[in-house]
C-alpha cells in the first residue's frame, strides 16, 4: 500500500484519512508509548523516542518486542535519560543517511 504524504502527515492511500503525522502513528504499531497516563502508537523504535519528546514527557514506558526473537521490551525514560535495563536499540542505517 503505497502512502502519500502531505506535509508533517501521511495519509492512507486513496483516503483523506491521517496514518501517520510523526513521531505519532494513527494506527496500531508494536512501538507504545505511554506518558502521564495515556498510550501512543510511534511508528517505530526512533520514533517511540520522539513521542516522549514531542509531548515534553519527563517520563515514559516505550514497549516493543525484539526484532530477533519476539521478547518483549521494555525502555524506561527518566527525563532526558533511558534508564539502564540492558537493552540495546539497534538503527541499521545511521540517521545521517536517513
């Protein structure tokens, strides 16, 4: 399904329905994000990041499953830090080349 893109806003295809107006994702995604009580879709892992720092959250869950084997995870940010779990969040192309 191919997407346009009008602006800060991706549409479904054919519609005038908003699918994406980033970081946020109007549709269901494995990247959550809860803040003060609500959840957000992002529509991926950078993306959950920028959630938080779009609405200016001094705290956030982002959960996501591992890519490789389906675990599920969980990223704790405490203001301008990701508190330490172990977990490891992998950007195959560097943001430069995006």
């Amino acid at each position: 399904m191919r997407q346009r893109c009008s602006g800060p806003l991706f549409l479904e295809s054919g519609t005038a329905s908003i699918r994406m107006a980033n970081p946020f994702s109007a549709v269901s995604t494995r990247y959550t994000v809860d803040v003060a009580g609500k959840t957000y879709w992002a529509n991926c892992a950078w993306d959950a990041f920028g959630v938080a720092a779009a609405l200016h959250s001094d705290e956030a869950v982002i959960r996501s499953v591992c890519a490789h084997s389906g675990d599920p995870l969980q990223l704790c940010l405490d203001g301008d830090r990701v508190i330490d779990t172990g977990e490891v969040v992998h950007f195959l192309v560097p943001f430069r080349h995006w």
